[in-house]
C-alpha cells in the first residue's frame, strides 16, 4: 500500500510538472505557469479521481453477505432426558 501511494505521488507530480511547465506565459520578461495549465491540471487530478473511485468500487468487499445465516451446529442428536430419571 504505501509503495503504490509513493509511485502515484512521484508519478502524479511528474506528470502536472509536465504539464505546467508545457503550458506558460511571459510576462515583464518572466515565465509562469498559465491558469489553462492549472485548469488542465486540476482536470487530470479529478480524472484520476474519479478512475480510482470506479476501480475501488469493484473491489469486493470479503465480507459475507448479512441476509444468510449462519449454520448451526448440531449439538446432540439424542433425546433430552429429564434430571432425576
């Protein structure tokens, strides 16, 4: 788990770094990175988002179903005798 949240964070800064150093303006002589770019960015984030929120969904819960019930153990099959008989 903490290996794939490392890759994803190296991966997802790599990949908004790309895109904001892609997408810029010039201004007084300066480079900065566009509102487009941001806009961009934060459009790839939530697909992101969104794929991860599909893709956890399918993953089945392991839990068992609440509408079955459990077997029961037979204990004893012999007929219960009174105490004192």
């Amino acid at each position: 788990n903490t290996l794939m949240r490392s890759l994803g964070t190296s991966v997802g800064a790599a990949v908004i770094g790309t895109v904001l150093a892609q997408m810029t303006i010039t201004m007084g002589g300066y480079t900065f990175a566009s509102e487009a770019g941001f806009r961009v960015s934060l459009l790839i984030g939530g697909g992101v988002g969104i794929v991860a929120l599909v893709l956890a969904s399918l993953i089945p819960s392991g839990r068992p179903d609440e509408h079955v019930e459990p077997e029961r153990a037979v204990l004893d099959e012999r007929p219960a005798v009174p105490v004192g008989a």
